[in-house]
C-alpha cells in the first residue's frame, strides 16, 4: 500500500516543485522586463534632453544675453573696487532682495538659463 503512494506523492511534489520553478521564472522574467523597460526609457530620455540641449545651444549661437549678463557681472565687481561706487552696489543688492520672489527667481532662471545651468536646482547647490 505504501509502495502505491510513493509514486503518486513523488509526483504531487515533483509537481509541486515544477510549479515553483515556473513562478520564479515568470517573476524573474518580469524584473528583467522591467529593468529593459526602464532602461529604453532613460535612453529616451538623455536622447531628447541631448536634443534639446544641441536646439538652445544653436539658438543662443546669436544671442547677447550671456555677453550681457557677463558684461554686468564684470561691472558690478568692478564697481566693488571703486570706494565712491560701493555704496551703490550696496544699494542695489539692498533694493533687490526686497523684490518679490517671484521676481528673484525669474531673475535667477534667466541667468542660469544663459550660462547653461538646467533648472532652478542648479543654484540651491
């Protein structure tokens, strides 16, 4: 009688097991799947901000906002250096921070903007 059901348990747990090993399979299918998936996705991703990057850099090939933003950085230090000049400069930063935040930060975007920082996250590091 025994002998009778080992055969029939043997094939329950081999069964059992197949089963298992069929779950792994499909588990480990969907993780590489999704690793693939996410993979493609990123690739897009650097393909269009490389593209867009190649459109602001061709854009800004006849643009004076970076000279001129340069060119007033360039006058501003200057003007730190000169004694009768300062209290302007100081004047000036005085003024400008009790703009509103709206404003500093559209300041702020268009600087970054013109020397190529992407995004606001690039001056709060």
């Amino acid at each position: 009688m025994i002998q009778a059901l080992i055969p029939a348990i043997a094939e329950l747990a081999g069964g059992w097991l197949k089963g298992k090993a069929e779950e792994k399979a499909a588990t480990s299918k969907a993780k590489v799947a999704k690793a693939v998936a996410e993979a493609e996705v990123m690739k897009v991703a650097a393909t269009h901000e490389a593209g867009w990057e190649k459109i602001m850099a061709q854009g800004s090939q006849d643009s004076w906002k970076d000279e001129a933003w340069t060119i007033l950085f360039i006058i501003i230090i200057a003007m730190c250096f000169i004694p009768f000049t300062q209290p302007y400069v100081e004047n000036g930063f005085e003024a400008l921070s009790r703009t509103p935040d709206w404003f500093q930060w559209a300041m702020y975007a268009s600087i970054g903007a013109s020397f190529g920082i992407r995004g606001i996250k690039g001056f709060k590091k």
